[in-house]
C-alpha cells in the first residue's frame, strides 16, 4: 500500500470507525490463541464481545490497548494505526481493564486526580472533571471515601467514572460485571449504556454472560481465536434461525455459554 492510499484509507476509517480490527492473529509460542480476527465498532454503538473464558477475549484486549504489541494485522482507532500512531490511537481510548486499578488507601476523587495527572491534566481541571464524572455517574457524595469501603459495584462504577476523564471516544471494558451481584451487573450496564446514548461514544463491552446482550447490540462471537459471527444481534438471529442468543451461540460455535452472574 502507498503512502498516498495509507493516507485515504485511514480518512475513511477516521470517519467512519471507532476501532477497526483486521486480520489480527496471536500466538503465544507455538499455541495460536488469535486467529485472522476482524471486526469493526462504530461511533456511538454498544458492540459485545461474547466468548467463554479462553476464547482469546482478554488477549485481543491487550492488542487494543497496546500491552501486547500487534505482529500479524493491523489495529485502528479513529483512523490511527495503534502499533505507529500509538499515542494519537490512545489518547482517544479509555480502559476499564478486569482486574480492579484503583488503589484502595485513597480516596475516590484522590484516585481521579491522579489518574487525570498521568494523561497530563492539572490539578485544577482534573478536580472539575473528576466532579463532572462522579457526578453523572450519581457518585458525587462519595468522592471522599477511601475506596477500601466501597462495595464492588460501586469500585466498578468509579473505574467507569475515571476512563471517561480524558474524554475518550472509545471505551473498551473486558468482563466489567465478574463478581457483581445482579443488581450491580444491572447498574454498570446501565451507566455504560448511558454512555453511549449521551456522549456519543463507542463501546466494545467484552463478556461470557449472555444476558448482558440487548437486541440493538452489535455482537462479536469469538470462540477459540476465531470470530464465528458478527453483526447486530437480531441479525445474528436471522442467519441462524435461533430464538434467542444462547441458542444462536450454540449454533456457532457447539459450545454452551452461561446467561447469569452467578450460575
């Protein structure tokens, strides 16, 4: 590809796309845990991510946000390359990753304020955004309490709070409700859908749980590194003649998938 067609492609792309995956593949040695994995998610949809544990879901996240360095494919965020325009690519996307970050000794708005700070935002401003976020996620009463006294739905919601600080275009969450009883399941979905229909920002929203699916979803089947299925979920329904996505999961893949939390 010329410099000339890169260029026009990648204008297309910054129109167009949120993130664009092509023709990704990963191996771990000699174990192939991507295989040619290509998807798109749009600006202001909700696409889910849907795999049992080990489908290659948490590895195709560390590509997207660039702790694993991609080696076969290519990567986009609004139009810029993740492995060449990283930190154009980045500064666009915000994270909340499976595993809880915030450090529990200090404070909610204490862990906004430093998390501000490592995208260069001073102490001024990240307090006025820190208060907007908390604010619209209905947690402006706890910005004083030490995260350690949080339940975890609440951690979540604060995790959910801080990736929107920078104002990202992208938000990616790989498994955001593990753990969370129903309620809490519900509310993260909720603010995360809110989101979407507020902001206008994209979201790939990963997941085992079946449920979490809504039928205005864009949905991305990946079973043992492949993608199986993509498109919206009624879509997904239609090719397959399933009654619901549990059924057309099974249809794709002969694997069964979990529809709650806690089964």
């Amino acid at each position: 590809m010329t410099l000339d067609e890169r260029v026009t492609r990648e204008k297309d792309v910054l129109r167009t796309a949120a993130l664009e995956v092509a023709g990704v593949s990963h191996f771990y040695g000699k174990r192939k845990a991507l295989d040619n994995v290509s998807f798109v998610v749009e600006p202001g949809s909700f696409t889910v991510l849907l795999g049992l544990n080990g489908a290659g879901k948490s590895t195709l996240f560390s590509l997207i946000t660039h702790l694993y360095a991609t080696r076969s494919g290519k990567i986009w965020i609004f139009g810029y390359e993740i492995g060449r325009q990283t930190r154009e690519a980045l500064r666009r996307l915000g994270v909340v990753f499976q595993p809880r970050t915030l450090d529990l000794e200090l404070t909610v708005m204490q862990n906004l304020i430093y998390h501000a700070a490592l995208h260069g935002i001073g102490p001024r401003e990240a307090k006025r955004r820190a208060g907007a976020v908390l604010a619209r996620a209905g947690l402006a009463e706890r910005a004083g309490d030490r995260v350690r006294n949080l339940s975890g739905g609440l951690i979540r919601r604060v995790e959910i709070a801080r990736a929107f600080l920078h104002r990202p275009e992208l938000l990616l969450l790989d498994e955001a409700t593990v753990g969370l009883d129903v309620k809490a399941r519900a509310d993260i979905i909720a603010q995360v859908r809110a989101l979407v229909a507020s902001e206008g920002i994209g979201v790939l929203w990963t997941t085992h749980l079946i449920d979490e699916i809504a039928k205005t979803d864009s949905v991305v089947i990946l079973h043992e590194g492949k993608v199986r299925e993509k498109g919206l979920a009624t879509e997904i329904l239609a090719r397959t003649g399933a009654p619901d996505m549990a059924a057309a999961f099974v249809k794709v893949t002969g694997a069964h998938m979990h529809t709650e939390a806690n089964p």
